[in-house]
C-alpha cells in the first residue's frame, strides 16, 4: 500500500510518497481521490509509468454537464490502456480475496460463494454492504458514470467465476444493448442469475404521443421485454434485491413453482397463502396418504394444510415437529418455508425452541433435498446470530414474507424460463436506429394511409381492397370492389382522422359516397386547413372480426426495434392491454407475448364464440419485423385496428412513419 500525498507523511500509518514520481515501481492499482484537473494529469503519469488500472473516485466530469463531457474525454485519454473504473464512483470491494480500493468503511463478508452486485450509485452501493441481511457476497462494484468499463463489462467478467452464485445490478440506463444481452446470455450459459433494479425512465420520443403507442409501451415497458427475454430477473426495492439474491445464494433455484409453508401461527400461515396465491406459487394440498399420518402426529387442534400451522403443543419439540415435517415434505414439493419471528434481545428464553424448530425443518429440507428458507414476518426479527446458523446450513435466512415469496417466485421463474430461452434463443439485438432517433424524431414524416398500405401489401400484409379518388371525380368502383365501403382523407398530416370527422364507414350506394366525400372535405377544411391532402381512400369494408388488435413496430435508440401487441380498436385507451417485446425475435417469442393479452381468450373462442386466425396474427408480427429490420428508413408502422377473422387477419387502418 503506497500512499501519495505531498501534504502529509503518514496515511494510516503508511509512510506517504510526494509524488507518482517517487513510487519504486508502476502500481497493479490505483485508487484517484484527487481533484479534477489533477485526476487527469495523475492518470497520464500512471499510464505512462505502466499501471495496471483504477479507481477514480474524483466527481466533477460528465455528470455534471457542461464541460464535464470533455474533461471525461480528456480522463480516458490521458489512462490510455489502463482500465478505469468511474469517474464518480466508490470503487470495487473484492470480499474473495480481502481487497477494497474504497473511500468509506463498509459491511459484509463471504463465505465461500456470493453474490457480486454492480451498482451506478455510489451511496447505493455503500448502503448495500451495510444492510442487516446477511447476504454473502464475492464483490461489490460502484461503476458511476462508466467512462471506460460498463456494466456489461462486469457482468461479463463476473459471470465467468466460480465464487460468484448471482449477480445483482442497479441500472440507471444501458449504454450498449447489444454488448449487455451477449454478457447476460453467457450469464445464462453458465446458470448465474442476474436481479436488476432499475430505476428512471428516459422520455418518450416526440412521435409516440401521435401513435397510440405511447400510452402503452414506454422505456420502462422496454427494459421489462429486455430483461425478460434474457431471463433477467426484475425487483423494485433494494430490500427486494439483497433478498432474492440471498435466497438464490443460499438456497438455490427451485425447480418448480410447488411451495410447501409452515408456521405456528395460523396468522403466519394464512400471509404466506395470500402471498404465494398473488405470485403465482402453488400450495398443493397434502395427499389423503399424507393428511391420514399428519393427524396422527399432531395435536387435535392443528388443521392439516398447506399452508400447515403445526400449533404450539408441538412448538420447540424436535421429536414432534421433525416427523411432522418429513411426513408433509415427502409429498413431492420443490421448495419450503417457515414462518419463524425471533426473540429480541434480552428475550432470550424462548430462542431455544425457534432454534429446535429450525434444525427440525432444515432436516427435513435436507431429506427432501427442497431449496428452503425461515423467514421471519417482520423484517428484523431475524437476528445476525441466527441467520449465519442457517447459512451455515444451507437454508435462507429471509426477512419479510412478501419480499421472501417474491425471492422464490423470481427465482422460481428465472429456473422455467431459463431452458426455454436456452433451448429457443431470440437473434441478437440489432442497433438500427438512425442518427438522432430518441432524441427528437422530428426528422421522420408520416405516409398517407394510401402510401402505408401500399407498403403493407408489398411485404404480405393483407389490406382492404381500395382506390384513390379526388374531390369532383366521376367514381366507379374497381372491378371486385362492392358496397359497402369506408371513405378516409388521405393525408400525412391527419394520422386520426375520425378525431376530425375525416372517415365515413359504412357507406351502402353511390350517392351516399358523393356526400361522404363532401362532408370529409368539408371537415378538412375546418379543422385542419392546413394539412396536406393526396385525395380520398376508398376501400371495401372488411367482415366485422372475431377480435381487434393493435400492432406497433418503433425504433429505439437503446433497443433498436420495440414491438408492441395490445386490445385494438376502442379498448386501446380504455384497457391498456398491451405486451412489449423486443425484436429481432423468434415466432414463439411473439405467440407467447399474444397468448398474455386479455384479448387472446376471444381470439380463442370465447364462451363458445368463434376463434380467430392467430397463428395467421404471429405471422403477420413476424413480416412486420423482418421489413423493419430490412429496411432501415421505417421509424415506426402501427395498425390499429388488425381485424383478426377466422381465416384471415386484416390491417383497416394504418400508420407508417419514414426516417
């Protein structure tokens, strides 16, 4: 440890050198708490000298605007080929090997194998080595503005070691998408889960407040789909994060969403239920077999359930209570928790029989080789003492039942989907987006739903017979055109034209379409006077459908293509139901994200009504991504509403934006 200060001549007792000049030889680390101009000039003389990496915990770059994007730039010059982590970050604790290059002091330990969590916020980061949970962890990393390393670097390098059991991240925003998502497959590869916690959102482009996309689909819907499809398991608390990450740590990745609970409380007993019944888990009642035997071993006044409250005649007792947790284990679970609140302090005659409890279940757990947890129902009623026993032993020590069932409910379905994204891999993210996409989008024009059709039906999609009339025309339908049709203005300045009354429908005969055209005309005229108009559409209205759907394709500047599939038609506003994917991606991807609607159960018959063409539905996403992803001047195509029918699925309306 070599201390560099010219002001002092100690540091911790160290013996402080005046200069980088005067250290014996080129550093392997290096931590920069200097000022800003001197981190730059100190980074030049440690590159020059050969210096392995470091830390700059010097603030004042980036982050702060102004010139700080150029006195970063000037940072990252003067390191040259070392690695540097920051500016304004904390730094890196490496608990595996006892090294920290960290300003503060700080918590938490490592046993053998632990969590590594990378974290944007430098106080986050320290709060998170302080917090009261017993989480084993491998390393900690605050990254800050992320100048040279990124968050994909690290989870990267970390998912290759052997000590590290899970990865946890705090995410602001992702700078490069497609470097993250091939650092999270290999994460996968090698079975580490990764638990984000991401927090803000970036603002919508001007153009999706045109589109009905923007009340349904987000950033924040953008990075579920990301971390969905990457099998990246999402929390909203920072509580939420160290639990979920302790219980992998500890207890492992159930195999199944099979859940066995006990408690001594039918209170307890009764929050679990209520809990795993909003998440998802399952609470398979015993066997007849099972509940025969459980009665025999317990007191007359004990329900046999699932949720199972053993009563308190038995409570302490470890020859009544482990028979009556083997006995219930061996129905076939895939994980098992315990309701258990122990004593404060001071109060520490009755700790004996929670303890006596514990051993009772995690024999059991053990017998029936089940992931398993005690987990108190406050928070802090779990004291350190006790939750390194049960480390000790394999078993999580959770604290707070939501947070507890919501640790195995993510775990639990990180495990599922885990092999199916193994097994069916989406393609690889694809930055496609424009120069200035996300930042304005005000360089995008919009097609005449005439233009946008035409489109539509050159890449396969199937639209409404139609032609194009001008005002004053002698019309005559086209042959295989008949009543009744629907006339529109055409125009790219009118995306909603029935908000102005430019769309008739309906309209039976001739004469009723010579006043139809008149009146849009007219109402042109008065609401929009200055929009640009190429005519009039007319085209054959379509066979009212089983089911209407909404379809958006967008650039993104993070993600490239967002895909998003929702209710159509009126219900868009007024039910939100809606599912972002990202693209490129396979058809099954598409079928499962369409199969999540409300609106799949009358795509599929609902009550006994008619079913509609929804693998015709899959097929029409998947062209719609592939011109997308061909052709690089689409912005944005929506068409809302898709009329989906028993034997076809039809775009009525449209909207298409070109870069």
């Amino acid at each position: 440890f070599w201390p560099v200060n010219p002001k002092r001549d100690q540091i911790g007792g160290f013996d402080c050198f005046k200069s980088i000049e005067d250290l014996p030889e080129a550093p392997d680390a290096v931590f920069v708490a200097v000022p800003r101009e001197q981190a730059i000039e100190s980074l030049a003389q440690l590159n020059a000298m050969g210096a392995g990496g470091a830390v700059v915990y010097t603030a004042g770059f980036a982050e702060i605007g102004g010139d700080g994007a150029d006195k970063e730039a000037a940072l990252i010059e003067a390191a040259g080929d070392m690695a540097i982590i920051g500016p304004n970050c904390y730094g890196v604790i490496n608990y595996v090997d006892k090294v920290a290059l960290w300003p503060f002091a700080h918590g938490g330990a490592f046993s053998g194998r632990g969590a590594a969590i990378i974290t944007q916020s430098g106080m986050l980061s320290s709060d998170l080595t302080m917090a009261q949970r017993s989480l084993p962890l491998s390393y900690m990393m605050s990254v800050g503005n992320q100048a040279m390393l990124r968050l994909e670097d690290f989870v990267d390098t970390l998912a290759q070691l052997d000590e590290v059991s899970a990865i946890g991240i705090h995410i602001e925003g992702i700078k490069d998408s497609q470097r993250f998502e091939a650092a999270a497959r290999r994460a996968l590869e090698r079975n580490i889960p990764i638990v984000a916690l991401k927090t803000g959102v970036s603002e919508l482009g001007r153009e999706l407040t045109i589109s009905h996309t923007g009340s349904l689909s987000g950033a924040d819907e953008a990075y579920d789909a990301f971390f969905e499809r990457l099998g990246i398991i999402r929390v909203t608390e920072p509580a939420m994060l160290l639990e979920t990450l302790k219980f992998i740590t500890v207890a492992g990745v159930p195999k199944g969403r099979r859940l066995v609970g006990l408690a001594c409380s039918g209170g307890g007993a009764t929050m679990v239920a209520d809990n795993a019944e909003r998440l998802g888990l399952e609470l398979p009642r015993p066997r007849p077999e099972t509940e025969t035997s459980l009665r025999a071993q317990l007191p007359i006044t004990a329900t046999v359930s699932n949720p199972l409250d053993y009563t308190t005649p038995i409570w302490g007792f470890p020859d009544k209570t482990e028979p009556v947790f083997k006995t219930l284990f061996a129905d076939g679970y895939e994980a098992a928790v315990i309701i258990q609140d122990y004593p404060a302090a001071g109060l520490d005659e009755s700790k004996i029989h929670y303890r006596n409890d514990s051993i009772s279940f995690i024999n059991a757990a053990k017998a029936a080789g089940l992931p398993a947890a005690v987990c108190s129902t406050i928070a802090e009623n779990l004291d350190q003492e006790t939750r390194e026993f049960l480390i000790a032993n394999g078993v999580a020590p959770m604290q707070g039942i939501g947070d507890c069932l919501g640790a195995i409910s993510a775990a639990t379905t990180y495990g599922q989907a885990r092999q199916k994204i193994l097994d069916n891999p989406d393609p690889p993210l694809v930055r496609l987006t424009p120069s200035g996409v996300g930042e304005d989008q005000g360089n995008s024009t919009w097609l005449d739903e005439g233009e946008a059709k035409a489109m539509l039906r050159d890449i396969g999609i199937d639209v409404p017979s139609a032609m194009v009339v001008h005002k004053g025309d002698e019309i005559q339908l086209l042959a295989g055109m008949e009543f009744p049709v629907a006339v529109k203005i055409l125009s790219p300045d009118i995306p909603h034209k029935s908000e102005i009354g430019a769309v008739k429908l309906g309209i039976k005969n001739m004469a009723e379409l010579t006043t139809a055209i008149a009146d849009i005309d007219d109402a042109v005229s008065r609401h929009a006077p200055d929009a640009r108009t190429n005519g009039f559409l007319v085209e054959m209205m379509a066979q009212p459908p089983v089911a209407e759907v909404l379809v958006s394709l967008r650039r993104d500047p993070t993600f490239g293509i967002i895909v998003t599939i929702a209710s159509g038609g009126v219900l868009v506003e007024l039910i939100k139901d809606s599912k972002t994917i990202l693209a490129p991606c396979t058809d099954a991807r598409i079928a499962a994200a369409i199969d999540q609607l409300a609106v799949t159960s009358i795509i599929d018959g609902y009550r006994g009504g008619a079913t509609g063409d929804k693998q015709g539905l899959v097929k029409l996403v998947a062209r719609l991504v592939a011109a997308m992803t061909d052709d690089a001047g689409l912005a944005l195509i929506e068409l809302n509403p898709l009329f989906v029918g028993s034997d076809r699925v039809v775009a009525v309306d449209a909207l298409v934006a070109r870069y």
